[in-house]
C-alpha cells in the first residue's frame, strides 16, 4: 500500500474577463489567476489488491456526492484512462475547507491535487504540460490549480502563463451561506447581455502592473465580468464587497462566477479585524497569496 497527501489550494481571480463564445460550448477568458493558502487536504492511497478497477473517496466537511460526477472521481479517471491503467484500486481523501459553487474552484484544484498525487504514487514524472492537458478533460479550472501561483490565463483555461510570485498579500475570503451560482448559468447570462461594466485597465497593462509587482495598479484594476453581469442576483455577494470596503478593504469584488468575495489589505492585522466582523453571519476567512512552486 502506497500513500500520499498535498494540500490543495484555493483560487481567486484578481482579473477576469469573458472575450468571445467559442465554437465548443465554451468560452474564451482573459483572466489573471492566483491561488490563495485557504487549501483542502487530499490524500491518494494505492491498495495492494491487484485485479481490482475501483476507486473509494471520501470527504471530510462538505455535504458532495462521493460519485462518478466528484471532479476527483473524474480526475483519477482521465489519468488512469490516459495510462491505459486498468487494474487499480484506489482511494481518495478529501479534507474539505474551501467552499463548494462558489467560484475559488474548490472542485478543479482537488481534481488537479489527485491527478498530482498519482503521477507521484505510479512514478510516471509526467510534464506540467502533460499534468495540465489531463486535467483540463475535467474542468476548464483545473491547468491553473496544476501550476498555481500567480497565472496569466486564457482561452477555455488552457493557456496558463506563470507570472512572478504576488506574495505576501493579506486578503480575507467570503461567502454568504445564502447564495449559490451555477458557472454554466453565469456564462449564459453573459452570452443574453452586454450590459455590463468594462475593465479600468486592458487586460494586458494589468498583466503588466502584476508582473511588475505594481501594488496600486493591481489593487485599483481588479476586474470581474461575473460581478456586474450577475450583481442584481446576488445580493449578499454585494453586501459583502461594500462591508469589505467598509472595514478597510484597498479592494473587493466578487471570485470567478461568484459569489465569494475577496477583499485586499494592507496589513494582516487589518484583514483579521475584518474577518472577524463577516464571520458573524457568512463564512469568512483570512489568508495570503500563495508563491509560485
Ligand atoms: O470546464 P468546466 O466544467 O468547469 O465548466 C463548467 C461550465 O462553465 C461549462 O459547461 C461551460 O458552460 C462554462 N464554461 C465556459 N467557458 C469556460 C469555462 C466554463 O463556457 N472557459
């Protein structure tokens, strides 16, 4: 028996912007990505029961299906299919911390964590490269969850660039209990629209100020498509970038498809005295930007 753990860590976008519908359903982003130390914990254990095809998961701290449609189901899938792996008995862990349907892609970096986790425990010492294109069969999240840091993004989620490390920053994440979004229905709502707030900064002087390490460039320019387009619907999400502002935030918007929010600030005190505010009636959390591995 083999087995393995890594923490799995969460995402926020501190730019992101929805530029074309794609041919295949989906749709082309421009989005800078960074992964946060508010992680999961999955541990990936190989059996020793040779002939057998099954894969066990488990999960500690989130009411999820522990079925074929679990991203890690899914991810321990497309690598074994990947391999040409038939006899495998495997089990999967999950300690959840990181909200679930709530755009910090909670879901992608576990799936991208497993598919880690197995290259290590098969020893196959596959690429980044390799990693990415078998987790991007599982959800358009998981190539940046594979790298993490500090990422350019675009296309479907494919295209992922590494740009020097953010860190240290003191944000604090929240999410209302209230309210949920599915991703499928955000896309579509920006698909019947174009009413909608514009970016202060073009996408690549943004990419610019990060890799410049421009603080009050990158604090000034956050930017998410999502925020505006689904804004009127999400009313605690709201409510919850205004208290972040309120409470001393440098900025606030909305993650992903929502509805967490993130808020910047200057000084861990600062976010902590915050978080204990938004953790009366949401979940709420102080963390730092992770570096690039
Ligand atoms: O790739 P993933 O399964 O996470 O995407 C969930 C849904 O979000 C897709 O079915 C698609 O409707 C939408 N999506 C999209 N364009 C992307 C990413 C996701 O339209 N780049």
């Amino acid at each position: 028996m083999k087995s393995l753990s890594a923490n799995a860590y969460a995402k926020i976008n501190l730019f992101l912007d929805v530029v074309a519908k794609r041919t295949d359903g989906y749709h082309d982003l421009e989005s800078v990505m960074q992964s946060v130390t508010l992680c999961d914990t999955v541990s990936v254990t190989l059996g020793d029961n040779v002939g057998k095809c099954e894969i066990r998961q488990s999960m500690e701290g989130a009411c999820l299906p522990c079925d074929e449609t679990n991203l890690c189901y899914k991810a321990a899938k497309s690598y074994l299919e990947h391999f040409a792996i038939e006899q495998f008995d495997i089990d999967i862990k999950v300690k959840k911390r990181i909200p679930a349907s709530a755009g910090l892609a909670g879901g992608s970096t576990d799936a991208a964590a497993v598919i880690r986790l197995l290259d290590a425990l098969y020893e196959k010492n596959s690429t980044d490269e390799l990693l990415c294109e078998i987790g991007l069969r599982v959800g358009s999240d998981v190539p940046f969850c594979m790298l993490g840091g500090t990422c350019e993004v675009r296309g479907r989620g494919e295209h992922v660039k590494r740009l020097p490390s953010l860190a240290p920053y003191h944000i604090v994440v929240a999410k209302s209990n209230d309210e949920s979004v599915s991703t499928k229905l955000a896309f579509d709502r920006i698909d019947n629209t174009d009413c909608y707030a514009r970016p202060c900064m073009d996408f690549y002087d943004y990419v610019k100020a990060v890799s410049s390490g421009d603080r009050q460039s990158i604090t000034h320019g956050v930017y998410n498509i999502f925020s505006s387009v689904m804004g009127d619907e999400l009313p605690a999400m709201r409510c919850l970038v205004e208290r972040m502002k309120q409470y001393g935030a440098q900025c606030a918007i909305m993650s992903g498809s929502g509805p967490s929010v993130f808020g910047v600030f200057a000084t861990r005190d600062a976010a902590n005295a915050a978080c204990e505010k938004l953790k009366r009636d949401s979940f709420a959390c102080v963390c730092e930007f992770c570096t690039n591995a």
